[in-house]
C-alpha cells in the first residue's frame, strides 16, 4: 500500500503496510538487507506485527507493519503501543 502522508524528509523513517499475501512482493523491491531481516526474525506480515529493520549504520532503516489483506485506516492505529 503506497500512501505518502509528508514529503520524505533526509531522518524520516519509511513505515511500509505489508499484507502476509504481500509480503514475497515486497521483500523482492526492498533492498536485500531487510529481505534478510525480515526473514531472520520470521516476520510473516501478520496483521498486527510490526518489525524495525535496523540500518547499516545504526538506527531504524523502515518499519514494517503486518496488515490484513486489504489494509484500511485503522492499520496503523497499533503502530505507536509497538
């Protein structure tokens, strides 16, 4: 799901909302650092889940947030508490 809420900023970190169904998808257009990550830590984009992808420096690279097939206004809503 592509939705842009500000313009990227140079310290804004992505939050991407990725369906289980979408998930291959996904990893394929990332870079293979977080294909890599997501799978080590056995993120399954289950709705609810969320994984931070480190970066190579340190610090957050992305978000990755598990979200039900068809993601609505409310798949973000659990993003802060986690």
């Amino acid at each position: 799901m592509k939705l842009r809420l500000v313009d990227p900023a140079g310290s804004a970190i992505p939050i991407h909302l990725v369906s289980a169904d979408g998930l291959p998808a996904f990893k394929a257009g990332q870079p293979a650092e977080t294909g890599r990550w997501l799978e080590t830590t056995a993120f399954r984009a289950e709705a609810g889940s969320v994984s931070l992808v480190p970066a190579a420096g340190g610090g957050i690279a992305c978000v990755v947030l598990g979200t039900a097939k068809t993601p609505d206004t409310w798949s973000l809503a659990g993003a802060p508490r986690d």
